[in-house]
C-alpha cells in the first residue's frame, strides 16, 4: 500500500498515577493507519487497546492523574501534519469528531436519553461547520437514511429509548460520521449487540468505509469480528503491541505464542467435542509487569534466563510482521500449534 | 360507558409516551393535585380580580372603617383607613406572587449556572465555586436577608434579588451533584468525542438530564421565596406601604389582632395558601418526574 497514513502513531505511552503507585497502560505503542484501511487492536480486557484509543482522542484523565508521552500524527488531506497529542485543546476540539470520530461499546448508554435522534445527530454538524438548524436536520435524515435505518424522517423525533440496540448502534455510527471523519475509531462498537445486528453493523461499517474512504481503527476482543473486518491486525498485551501483521498472515502463521493462543482458544465446529482450550493464568496486574516478556509467565515455550530478563525488542520477521518474542524463530507452526524446534 | 372506549381504555399504547404517564402519576397525587388548583385560584384572583372588584385598595374611607367581613358592600370588609380588604388582597397577591415567580427565576438561573460549571469542571474552580456556597450557605438566610434589606432602599425588584441571594445555593448543591454524576455518563464522554463544545455539553447535553430534581426545587423556591417576602414586609423592611403585600398587610394587623381579627387572619390565610400549594405542588412534580417510578 503506497498511500501515506491518515494517521501514525509512534512510542504511545500512557501512565495511571494512582493511589497504589503508578500504573503503566500502554508502553510504546506505534502504529500506522492509512487512508481507506482496517487496522484492527486486538487484546484481552485491560491490554490497554481502548486506553490507546482514548489516548489518541485526548480523552484520558487530565494532567496529575493520568500522563501521555509519545505522538500521534494526524495527516488529513486538508492541512499539515498535525500531532494530536500536543495541540491546543481549542483545536483538538475541532478534529474531535469532524476529522477523527469515534463510536462506543454500548449504544444504550452513549446516546443521551433526553434528546432526539434529530437533535443529536444535527449538533456536531452545527457546532463543527456552523450549520443552521433546519440545515443541519436535514443532513441528519440523510445520515439516517445513509446508515439504514427506515423511515428517517420519523425517527429524527425519536428518543433512544424508542430504538432497539441495532437501531441505536447504527444512529451512533450516523452521528460519528455527520462530519465526515479521515479517522474512525471503533472501540467494540458490536460487543454489546446480537450476533446478527453484529453482522448487519460490520457490514454497514465496511460499506460506509468504502463510500468515504476513511481509515477504520477497529478495537476488539473478538476474532471472529476481527477476521471479518480487519486489513491489518495488532495485538496487544500488557500495554504492548507483541505481534503486528497483515491479517492473513496473523490467522495463517502466528509468531508470538499469546496470539497463537489466541487463535487456539477460538471454539471451532471441527473440534466440537474436544474441550475448549485456553491459555492458563491471567493477565498480569499492569501496576507490577514482569521484568521480562509481560507474557512469559504464561507462555509454554518460556526460556528461564531468556524470556524473563529483559523485555523483548519488537523484531521483523518480515517487512509487514512484527512480532515482540526472543524466541520466535525457534517456534514452528504445526497442526497442533507452535512448537518449540531447538 | 360504550363498548368502543372500554375497548380503547383496555389496549396500552405500544409506546407510551413519557410525559403521559407522568401526567397520569401526578393526577393520580391527590394533594399535588389540590395544591394545582389552589395556586391557580390564588393566580387567577391576583390577575383579575381587580378589574371585577368595585374598590380600589389604596381608596381611604374613614368612615367604613373595620367592618366585618361579610356585613356589608366590602366581601372580606375593611381595614383601619376603611380600604377594601379584598382589593388590597388581590394587589398584595400580585406583589407576593411576583417576587416569589421572579425570586424563584433568579434564584435556580444563579443555582444552575454555578452549579452546573461547578460540577462539569470540578477540581479547582468546583472546589472554590463549592466552598464559597458552602460560606454562604452558613449565614442564617433571615438574618442575612435582614442585614441585606436594611442597607439597600427596599424596592420590589431589590427585595425580589435579596430574596434570591438568599435561595440559590441550595439549588447550586442539588446542580452540582447531578451534573457531577452525569458527567461521567458514557452519553457526555461521547458528546466530547464529537468535539463538542463545553457550553453545549453543560447546557444542552447534561442540564436536561437533571431538569427533574431543578423543577422541583423551583416550585419549592416560590413558596421558599413569597414566605420570606411576607417575613421582611412583617418586619417593615420589605414592600412598603401603601403598597400592599400579604407580609406587611400583616404586619398593619398586629394592632388590632383582638378587635379586627380578619385583618391579621385573611393575609395569613392567603401566605398559607400559597405556600401549601407551592410545596403540594413540588412533591406532586418530584413524584412525577421520578424515571424510577415508570414500572409501576
């Protein structure tokens, strides 16, 4: 892909001072998202996938609570290359959902319960271009027609509390793309939804992405969404991004043993009577990280003196692979899954 | 009763609205329902009632003076200068009626304001905004309302702001904890994904979320507001004579609590009212703006 990322995101790192010390998020987290791509964050819950997100939005707790390092490059066609993380709040506020938009996990609770759909699809157009309310309503029955939801007139006087959750994820989707947006954030944006609506959603994504061309940074836990949707995958654990490859790639040959595991504890029809495999242990506590491989005390193939001095470098294995494991071109993939070969 | 609206009455609507059942469940309220009518009443007269009265409250005939209630061409009688007592009810009523409305308007605009940004930007600026209602709010509002009224010249418009002065910080509390609850909702974290200004998120996303509990505490603030109208003119720093108003009709009737008893026991009877009905009112409203209550 030649085309210049929307948006480049180098040594991310958010730090938590809490009452109990201070708690590392995300350690170094880059990343690069181009124009019209999938780029999916892959984790379990407290990876620090949506923390990420909120990071690049500036929506993490202000300064003696919570402290962000690194940048987060916004490239849109319509201005220089901007650094989201250093901007003036006023200007930050102006890309916040006119060129970088996100939508939320659960569609019940992010829409307010007091204003209609009209009113709440029409206000970021009214505040982000100075559109005059009749305009702006009008827009918001297009948008509500853009994203299928039927009779689009009639809903713009509805309240959320009148629309199934499919309906609601789909006026959230209409209100984040009101202005537009080069960068879609998506932080589980199907989780809290049936798995056909979850289907319908993924589509309506991918469509819309299609029409506008923006970039899509999709955050799930799902990998069954996740192979669905995605371009390019990256998984993270611990704060960390510990593999990053194009999505065939991840699915068909993992390096790191965790997305192995990952990929093994997805239940499958063909083992259907076999017990459901998982990785054993937990995910370690971010405020005490282990001073090697954040994963090595769960990992089969740890090496003692190896895998738990140092934490490992993030290596190419090829150009588009990254994989951040000492061991990984000791490990082979088998029908089984890795195995250690030396 | 015909078989076609026993039919209609026995099918719900598929989506009932929630104003309507609100308005089921304040009907329902017996004593808000009362208290409605009472201040309606009170409103109505003080409105109109001067235009189909005979008598002008400020008309001075000696000679009528002290009649009964009731004995006469004077409805409720006739004070110590031999004015009409039902005229000069009606006038009071709109001066009384009037700071109360007006003292309440200022009163939750000032709360809401200072609540409201207390509340969203917490920290520092809540923290100072909060403390100084708390130091406020030590004073014993009388006695501040006293010490206020007794420097500045008392004028229906400088009693209505004193009184105010008095009454918001309550609301500014009430504000404040709603907005900071509602502030950590996922709906305002999404508004400020959008980039949404902070006025809009303050006025528009988060203020009609907690319109509930500020609508009750407005109606409680008139009765709040015309009780603590009628305590200053009673002590003579309120609304000044000749000008009526309910406070300081009463305090004129001290003097002849035993000899002219109406004089004393109409205006108190007409405060009464008022306050009553305000305060059967606000429990009415706060009943029906519970969202919790919409399962029964």
């Amino acid at each position: 892909m030649t085309a210049a990322p929307v948006l480049d995101v180098s040594d991310l790192r958010v730090r938590f001072n809490t009452d109990s010390g201070v708690v590392p998020a995300v350690n170094g987290v880059s990343f690069t998202l181009a124009r019209g791509e999938t780029l999916s964050l892959v984790g379990e819950s407290g990876s620090g996938k949506s923390v990420t997100s909120l990071a690049i939005m500036r929506l993490t707790p202000t300064a003696p609570i919570c402290e962000v390092g690194g940048s987060a490059i916004l490239r849109d066609a319509d201005g220089p290359p901007r650094n989201l993380l250093t901007l003036p709040e006023a200007e930050m506020r102006e890309i916040r959902g006119s060129r970088v938009a996100m939508i939320f996990q659960e569609p019940a609770t992010s829409l307010n319960p007091v204003l209609t759909l009209g009113e709440q699809i029409a206000e970021p157009i009214r505040y982000h271009r100075g559109t005059p309310r009749a305009t702006a309503l009008r827009e918001a029955e297009r948008l509500l027609d853009l994203v299928g939801i039927p009779d689009a007139r009639r809903r713009l006087s509805s309240y959320p509390h009148q629309l199934s959750g499919g309906m609601r994820q789909r006026a959230m989707i209409a209100i984040a793309l009101a202005c537009e947006p080069a960068v879609l954030i998506a932080d589980e944006p199907t989780t809290a939804l049936d798995v056909t609506v979850q289907a319908q959603i993924l589509e309506l994504l991918r469509e819309l992405q299609a029409r506008t061309g923006m970039a899509l940074l999709f955050i799930t836990h799902n990998l069954g969404v996740v192979a669905e949707m995605a371009d390019r995958v990256i998984v993270m654990y611990a704060g960390r991004v510990v593999e990053q490859a194009p999505l065939q790639t991840l699915f068909r040959r993992p390096l790191m043993p965790y997305t192995d595991g990952l990929l093994r504890s997805v239940p499958r029809l063909s083992s259907l009577h076999e017990p459901l495999e998982a990785i054993p242990g937990n995910v370690p506590d971010p405020a005490h990280l282990p001073s090697g491989c954040s994963f090595a005390p769960r990992c089969e193939h740890a090496e003692a003196g190896r895998c738990d001095t140092a934490v490992p470098e993030l290596q190419s294995a090829t150009p588009d692979h990254l994989v951040r494991c000492v061991r990984w071109h000791e490990l082979t993939r088998t029908a089984d899954g890795l195995l250690a070969t030396q | 009763m015909t078989p076609a609206s026993a039919s209609t009455e026995a099918l719900p609507l598929a989506t009932p609205r929630r104003a309507g059942r609100g308005v089921r469940r304040f009907a329902r309220h017996r004593l808000a329902l009362i208290g409605t009518c009472t201040i309606l009443f009170l409103v109505l007269a003080s409105a109109f009632g001067p235009y189909l009265n005979p008598y002008d409250d400020l008309h001075i005939d000696i000679v009528h003076r002290f009649t009964a209630p009731f004995s006469g061409p004077h409805l409720l009688g006739t004070d110590q200068l031999g004015r009409d007592m039902l005229a000069r009810l009606e006038k009071a009523g709109r001066i009384s009626l009037t700071v109360g409305f007006a003292a309440m308007v200022l009163s939750i605009a000032a709360g809401t304001v200072i609540g409201v940004v207390a509340g969203y930007y917490g920290g520092i600026v809540g923290a100072a905004l909060m403390r100084f209602v708390d130091a406020v709010l030590c004073f014993p509002s009388i006695f501040l309302l006293l010490a206020l009224a007794a420097f500045i010249e008392p004028t229906l418009l400088t009693i209505t702001i004193i009184i105010a002065a008095t009454a918001w910080m309550e609301v500014a509390r009430l504000v404040e904890a709603q907005i900071r609850a509602l502030r950590d909702r996922d709906f305002a974290v999404a508004a400020m994904a959008l980039g949404a200004p902070d006025h809009v998120i303050m006025f528009r996303e988060l203020i009609p979320n907690a319109l509930a509990p500020i609508v009750v505490a407005a109606t409680l603030n008139v009765a709040r507001a015309i009780l603590l109208e009628s305590y200053i003119s009673f002590l003579g720093y309120g609304i000044q004579p000749p000008i009526p108003s309910w406070g300081n009709m009463l305090n004129n009737a001290q003097d002849y609590l035993v000899t002219a008893p109406w004089l004393a026991i109409l205006p108190g009877a007409a405060i009464t009212l008022a306050v009553t009905g305000f305060n059967f009112l606000g429990d009415g409203l706060r009943d029906a703006l519970d969202p919790r209550l919409d399962i029964r």
